[in-house]
C-alpha cells in the first residue's frame, strides 16, 4: 500500500484527474485509418491472388479481428503485458506501484504501462517514449488518454486494435505480419509455443535470440505450458531465421508490381486466380524438365480473344525479377503466319502455290543472304501449306521476295508489334525468319488479331469496358491462315503427325526458334483463347538441342487442355468472300486434296512450270551482290560460276566484252572491281542483267610462279 501511494503522490494521481479532457478517436475510426503496408491483388472474381509490400516504412498485413486470432495469443500477450486487463479502467495502480518502489530503490527497472495506455501511445505520436523514456508529462497524458479510451471502447475493442498495431520486430507492425513472417501461419493458426514468443517480443522486439528465449521459456513456465525450454529456443532460432514475409512463389509478381501503387488498396485485375496457379505450375515443371537441356527461364500469356482480357500472366519461374512476357527476344519462325497472310491478301499466292524449297541467294548491301532450314534439307517444290505449317525457310523467304520487305515490315507494325523500331532495311530479308524482337505479350495479341478474322484490339490487365476494334487484316487471308495452322497433316513434314500442337479440340499454333536456339516459341489460339509461351535464358545463353515442340509446346498444350476441359473449341465460319475447291498437282507433288481459296484465285489444277517456260534471270552473281576474293584458295581453282535460268540460246557478256554462251554455268577468273554482267539474246537485246563487285588482292597472272 506504501508503494502505491508514493506513485501516487508522486504523479499526483487521483480519480478525477485520470478523465480526458479530448474525447478519443472511436475504434472504427481507428479502424478504417489503418493502412496496411500491402496492396492486395484481386483476380477477375473478386479472390484475393497476392498482395506486395507497398509501404517501406513498416510492414502491416490487413486488420486481423480478434475472433480470427489464436486464443493462445491473447492469453500469452495478458499475461506478459497486463493481467489485470479485465478488471481495470485503463490504468493499474497496484502495478503502477510496484514499479515506482522499484525504481526508486535501484532495482531494475520495470514499466506499468497497461495494453491501454500502450495503445494510448500507438495512436498518438505525442505519447510515444523517446530512447530516453516518456516524461512525466507524457505520462500523464498518456493515463488521461486511456481511460477516456475505456470509456470509450469495449475490452475487445482495445485488445483488438492493440494487437493490429503493437511492434514484434524490426519492422513487424502487428500481428499478421508477425504471424506470417516469424512462423508462416495465419494469426488463427497460433499455438502456445509461438505465442508466448511473440508476447515476449512485445517487450522488447529487437532482443537477441537467446534472451528473447529465455524470456518465453519463462513466460511458459508462468502460464504452466507443457513445453520444454529447448524446444522453445528452437523454435526462437528457426522464427528469427525466416526473411521473408511469405516464403511461398507468389503466382503474379510482375502483375503486382505494375498495378499495386498504394498501400492498403485492393485491385481487381483481369486475371483468372486458378488459371493464373495451374500455368505457373505447368510452366516449372516443363522448365525442370528441360534444365538439363540448358534451359533456366520461360514466360506464358493467355489472353481472351473476344475482350482482349489478360486471363493468365507468368512473367518467370520464380527464380528471376525479369518479366518475360514483357521482354523482347528474337521471334524465329512466329511470324510467318504474317508473312503469309500478306502475300494471299494481296492475291501474290494462294494456299496451294508451289513454292521453292531449294537453295537461294539474295543480294543485299550487306552481301548475299543465303537462308537454311531448320534441318539443314530442303524439301524441293511444296505447297504455301505446307512451307508455313511445316515453317520451312527458304520458301518464306521467297514469299517475302514477293511482297516486298516494306509490306511485311508494316504488316507486322499493323498487328501491334511496336518494337520494331528500326527500318525494314535493317531487319533484311531475315525478318521473313523472325529476326527481329518482339515481346511475348505483343506477339500473342498479333495472333490473336488472327484469331479474330484480323481485328485488333489491345489487351488489359484491368476491367473496363467493351472497346471498338479494328481491322488490320484481310479476313479472308487471316480465316486460311489460321486453317493451316490447325492443319496437323501440312504440319507432318517437320512436325511428324503426333506431336504436342495437336489438340483435341479446334486450335491453331505455330512454333519458333531463334538463331543459335536462344528463345524457343509456341503461340497459338483456339475459339476462346490465344495463349503464348516462350522458354529460353534471360541471360542469353543458347539451349542445348531444344525445338518448338520438345520447349515451349507441352506448356502450350497443357494449358490449353485446361482451357477447354469443360469449353469446346470448334473451328471458325469461312468468309463470304472464300469458297472451298479441290486441287490437284502436275506433276503430283502432293496429294490431291480441298483447298481454301479467295474467290478469283481458285485453281483446279497447280502445275508446274518446266524451264523452257521460264524467264531468263541471272541466278547468280545476283545484282549487287559483294564477291571477296579468298587468298587461302589456290589461284588455279578460285573461280566464280555465272549461272543463268533459261539461258539456252543467249549468252554472257561481262562489261560489254563477250564470254560465251550461257546455256551451262561458265567459270570466271574473278578481278577485283566492279562489273556488269548481262544475258544478250541474238538480236544483241539484253534480257537481263547484274551488277556486282569483287574485293581483294589481285590473282596473280595465270601461269605465273607462286
């Protein structure tokens, strides 16, 4: 009783005194203040799909009620910090006492402050100790503070509040952030040993490990828990042992990151929360299952055709802060169906043209650009069919020959591929072969504006309303496109016919490789959906001996039989302006089959032209062409072969002197210079014509000494 009344003196305290003067904020309007350090990401339903740390200042996960709090927790946190919660008004002048005799006989130091006045400081910045303690004025009104809080509040209301915003550690703010970060459980999911660890870090949050232990060991015995001490130190090492607040992969980081920019907001997204887990998962496996390949890193995208929503966004592994959906990367073979498309728009081909799969050289003012295939063969004479559902080269390149390198380069910015920012002339005629880069997101909306008979719409992260697309292809020329894509016999030439890219349902797809195997692609689009996947090395290093359909196309496959494992898929409706016809071969170089065609184009029969029925062209040197004179080849043998097409009864002449006929390839002794090389006809009319250029030293004199 002594000790009481010399804190009281000491303060001054009477019953009186201990009134408020200002009335306090209500436990709703402390409530609703509150911010969590997190911004949570919703999915398209309303689920919550992940949140992220928005606020650097301290870490607070959302109001936790005090029903959704372990009973444990409650208890162990009375007993360490207020046991006569219950009964007092806010102040508990038996402990107020004690503390005041201890101090004033040296003893160590101990506080008084009830969870009242403890929450009485949380709520306001004045009553808040200093690393030197409160003064005596602060003391003060931190008392008036709370017992105008217990006038106020109900005893649930004041714990409460006090659990959801006290400090645990570092800068832990409050019990779900503690719960999660220390022990990786929701607050309900406490038991007694965490608990009485979390109630012992209120006192004092940044103690080492083995004080803090010591404390709960003592705390437990207190509460006569059946735990051992060791147990409890074990338990201290491995809670203070975690670093991050969830230790689980979080399914959209790079989605969170681009729309959560407030704390304590809560963003509904576009995104589908099951879809979202079912492909980031399909995605790690497949890359676990091509590690030995060198294959670390992937991206998927899967947007709906109609609204242009993004459904699913996976921009890695996990294992990576870069977005792969978002980054550029070479796109090899993905944007053929483009090229194509072009070229039957513009009535250059119909589907089943007879292409050239054979050896080629093009001039360029970088020298000759001799594209391969994928498989180093070629194929000879094949359908526009099969050269872009088996993806060959050559023929591709021949294709963008005839549309020219202006018409795809802005073919391929009308369908929305911004990132070819520089001009047509510096892709080349590799851009026929997905030289440039593009973005998994951008291209996949490109085929999606093929999935879309050729309107375009853009692609959101967030709801809105219906927006009005644009046409920007043929519709016609996209619906034949796409039927080649679904084409699983055109496809067989390379593919072989059972591979990942055929479905059960109705699905178009295209797989890509870029050069030196650094990206691998599947894109592709069925009636609902167009989903994209890429798998390669952010850091650019090559794969080991991976296609289209052993990277990216099982995750390709996979996610799109999730899709429709309750939607059906079925094939688009032909345009008006096509009509359907069968075709057949001279000679058959394939087999008579039902074709697609724009009306106009249609043709019964595809026959080949034989070489008398041929223009006369100089097929190599081709015109501007850089000839480079090879000191390591012997003089003797170190020749150029003019080579012509239809050159029976003409012949060369080279800077206007005579060199023969050129029915057959003629050798020449190459001087360095630059030249004309011309086919004369017998009336002395030039039919065609190139010119070319040779570097080097000169040879030496034919016959001469070496």
């Amino acid at each position: 009783m002594a000790r009481v009344c010399i804190m009281a003196l000491a303060l001054g305290l009477s019953a009186a005194a201990l009134a408020a003067d200002d009335a306090p904020l209500t436990s709703g309007q402390v409530k609703a203040a509150y911010r969590s350090s997190e911004a949570q990401l919703l999915d398209r339903h309303g689920e919550a799909l992940q949140s992220l740390r928005v606020d650097m200042k301290a870490r607070r996960l959302p109001w936790v009620a005090l029903a959704d709090i372990s009973p444990a927790l409650r208890a162990a946190v009375l007993l360490a910090e207020d046991q006569h919660f219950m009964r007092h008004g806010g102040v508990d002048l038996g402990a107020m006492g004690k503390a005041a005799w201890d101090n004033l006989f040296q003893r160590r130091p101990r506080g008084a402050s009830t969870i009242t006045m403890q929450l009485a400081g949380q709520l306001d910045a004045d009553l808040r100790a200093s690393s030197a303690g409160r003064s005596w004025g602060q003391k003060w009104d931190q008392i008036r503070a709370a017992q105008a809080i217990e006038e106020g509040w109900s005893k649930a209301q004041i714990l409460e509040a006090y659990l959801n915003l006290v400090s645990f550690r570092g800068e832990l703010q409050g019990i779900g952030a503690a719960s999660h970060s220390l022990f990786g459980k929701a607050p309900s999911g406490l038991n007694q040993t965490d608990s009485v660890i979390l109630a012992s870090l209120v006192r004092a949050p940044n103690a080492p490990a083995k004080t803090l232990a010591r404390r709960a060991c003592a705390l437990a015995k207190e509460s006569k828990m059946d735990s051992s001490c060791q147990l409890i130190e074990a338990r201290v090492d491995t809670a203070l042992q975690r670093t991050a607040l969830y230790a689980e992969l979080q399914p959209a980081p790079q989605v969170a990151q681009q729309l959560l920019k407030k704390p304590g907001e809560a963003v509904r997204s576009t995104l589908d929360g099951a879809l979202q887990r079912f492909a980031q998962n399909a995605l790690r496996q497949q890359l676990g299952a091509l590690r030995e390949r060198n294959v670390n890193d992937g991206a998927l995208v899967v947007l709906d055709n109609r609204s242009g929503d993004i459904l699913a966004y996976v921009g890695n592994a996990g294992a990576s802060d870069v977005d792969g959906v978002a980054a550029l990367r070479q796109a090899g073979s993905t944007l053929k169906p483009f090229l194509y498309q072009l070229a039957i728009e513009r009535r250059l081909i119909t589907a089943a043209s007879l292409l050239d799969d054979a050896p080629i050289d093009i001039s360029t003012d970088a020298g000759l650009y001799i594209p391969q295939n994928y498989d180093r063969q070629f194929k000879g004479y094949v359908s526009a069919r099969t050269s872009l559902a088996s993806s060959l080269n050559v023929p591709a390149v021949r294709t963008l020959v005839l549309t020219g390198l202006d018409g795809f380069y802005n073919r391929l910015r009308d369908v929305g591929l911004s990132s070819l920012s520089e001009s047509a002339d510096y892709y080349g005629y590799s851009l026929a072969l997905g030289s440039a880069e593009v973005s998994l997101l951008e291209l996949s909306n490109a085929y999606r504006t093929l999935a879309n008979g050729g309107l375009a719409g853009s692609t959101s992260l967030l709801p809105r309303a219906p927006e009005r697309p644009r046409r920007v292809l043929d519709a016609g020329a996209a619906f034949i496109v796409g039927d080649i894509l679904a084409d699983r016999a055109a496809r067989s030439l390379t593919f072989g016919l059972k591979n990942e890219l055929g479905t059960t349902f109705w699905s178009a797809v295209k797989t890509g490789t870029s050069k030196d195997m650094r990206d691998n692609w599947c894109v592709g689009y069925s009636e609902h959906y167009t989903l994209g996947v890429w798998v390669g090395n952010f850091d650019g290093k090559a794969m080991w001996d991976v296609s289209g359909v052993t990277g990216a196309a099982p995750v390709w496959r996979d996610v799109m039989d999730y899709l429709h494992r309750q939607r059906p898929s079925r094939a688009p409706t032909a345009p008006r302006e096509l009509l359907r016809q069968r075709v057949a071969y001279q000679p058959a170089l394939e087999p008579e089959r039902s074709e697609w065609f724009i009306r106009g184009t249609e043709s019964a029969v595809v026959a080949l032209v034989g070489e008398n029925h041929r223009p006369p062209k100089i097929l190599y040197p081709g015109d501007s062409s850089i000839i480079a004179i090879d000191p390591d080849i012997p003089e003797a043998i170190q020749r150029v072969f003019f080579q012509a097409q239809a050159g029976q009864g003409l012949r060369w002449t080279l800077d206007g002197a005579e060199l023969g006929p050129a029915g057959a390839a003629l050798a020449w002794r190459p001087v360095p210079g630059e030249h004309k090389l011309a086919l004369l006809d017998a009336q002395d009319k030039v039919v065609a014509a190139s010119r070319f250029q040779v570097r080097g030293n000169p040879l030496p004199p034919a016959g001469s000494a070496q």
